[in-house]
C-alpha cells in the first residue's frame, strides 16, 4: 500500500524521468525539499515494494509498476489543477489545495472529477455559465478571506 509520501515520491520520479530521462537522488531531494538521505530510505521501500529499482550509486529506475503509479499520480494532480482553476480558484490556494486533496480521494471519486472536468473542457459555455454566476454571486456576498471569515 502506496503513503502519501511514496505517491509524491513517484509522481516525483515520474516527472523527472519524462523530463530529463533520468532521476537522481539530489533532483528529488531539491524538488521535494527534503533530504537526500530521506530520498534514499524512500528509493529503499519503494525498491522493496518494487515501484523502483535502485541501487545506490547507479540511479533509479521506475518497474512498470512504478511508471504506471508515477503517471497516475502526475494525471490525477494535472487533472485537480484543472478542475480548481475551472472554479476560479487562485494559482496561489490552488497549489496547496491539490496537495491536501489528491491524496485522500477515492479512485471512484477521482474517475468521476475527471468526468466532469472532461465534460466541462468539451462544454465550454458552462463554464462560462458558472462564471458568471460566481461573479455575481460574489457581488451580492460579503467577501470571504481565506480562512472563512468575513472581510472587512
């Protein structure tokens, strides 16, 4: 059973071997914003459970199973942006939404949003519709800060 922490690592590894053909240890360590010895005890459980092949010095490698994880995780991620940035949510509370979310849905939840935001992307007047819909809504409403409470 995949963590949180793994998914990232792998979405992680995922991206850096589509990027650059490769992944090492002090990519992910900066990416992440971790320690690269943090970095190498989860290359150690990720080998274990056999999302990676690594040994130290010669680099990582993702086994199929790693691949398809790492793409399901950058897929799944891509698609919570796109759905956020349909609702009008900023780049900024976007980025630590999608970080707080994509971890503890459900893949049934996770196929439905992607309906939906498939839907929307070929119904573009809906979106539309919703935008519009929001600004005038936001004009009738006190405003809101982050936290949920009034503004003043």
């Amino acid at each position: 059973m995949l963590t949180p922490s793994m998914e990232d690592y792998l979405e992680k590894i995922y991206e850096l071997m589509k990027d650059k053909g490769y992944a090492r240890v002090s990519d992910i360590a900066s990416s992440l914003a971790v320690q690269p010895s943090s970095v190498t005890k989860m290359l150690q459980k990720l080998d274990e459970q056999q999302y990676v092949t690594y040994e130290k010095y010669r680099g990582i490698l993702l086994t199929k199973t790693g691949e398809r994880m790492g793409r399901s995780m950058k897929q799944r991620h891509g698609m919570l942006e796109e759905l956020l940035r349909m609702l009008g949510i900023s780049e900024e509370v976007l980025r630590g939404d999608v970080e707080g979310i994509e971890h503890h849905v459900s893949p049934q939840t996770v196929t439905q949003l992607q309906n939906l935001v498939s839907w929307f992307q070929t119904h573009p007047q809906y979106i539309e519709a919703f935008t519009k819909y929001r600004s005038e809504e936001n004009g009738r409403r006190p405003t809101q800060t982050e936290d949920g409470n009034r503004a003043t």
